[in-house]
C-alpha cells in the first residue's frame, strides 16, 4: 500500500468571515460606517431601518470586538451617540467581504 497523501489546499474562504459580521444589523452597519465616516445613533436606526435596542446590541458587540469606537456629546441637554469603524473594524469588515467575494467566485460566480 501506498503513502496517498491528499495535495494541500488553501483553506476555505468561509474560514476567513468573521462571526462579528455574521447578524444583518451589524453587517448593514459597517457597511454604512463605511470609510472614515462617523454616524450619529438616530441616523443609523434610520439608515438600518432598526429598532433602538436592536442597534444598540450590534454597537456594543462592535465595540467589544474593537471595530466600532462611539463617543457622546451633548447637543443642549440631550446626548448623542456617535459611531465610527476603527481602523481594526475596517480592516476586518474588508476581509470579510474578500472571504465573501471568493466564495461566490469558487461556485464559477454564480448567483441564482
């Protein structure tokens, strides 16, 4: 019997998507944060058409991830939240739409 060792592969691309990206709330808002742009709270609710607890969820698992910096002020007496991606959060946000672009392109680019 021979030694059949299977040829190396790269692994997956699915092994490169980042669970952090993984609920539609917290993909749409990266995606909306985009390159250098910083949100107010209500803005993104508006733009992600999202309930305030469901985008404050999404912000906070961001912000412990350290993709998603916020910082408040005050505009008269009411405070506002403003969001912005972090360099990290940018970085992986680009990698994981990479890790999505090569897969569709493995299945020879075909979207039904």
């Amino acid at each position: 019997m021979g030694d059949h060792a299977e040829p190396e592969r790269d692994p997956h691309p699915r092994t490169r998507l980042d669970d952090s990206f993984s609920t539609p709330v917290r993909f749409s808002l990266m995606a909306a944060l985009g390159d250098s742009i910083e949100l107010d709270f209500a803005t993104l609710a508006a733009i992600l058409q999202a309930g305030d607890s469901v985008l404050s969820k999404a912000i906070a698992h961001l912000q412990d991830s350290g993709y998603v910096a916020t910082r408040k002020v005050h505009a008269g007496s009411r405070p506002r939240t403003w969001v912005r991606a972090t360099t990290e959060g940018a970085d992986a946000f680009a990698g994981h739409l990479r890790a999505l672009r090569e897969i569709v392109e493995l299945s020879g680019g075909r979207m039904p």
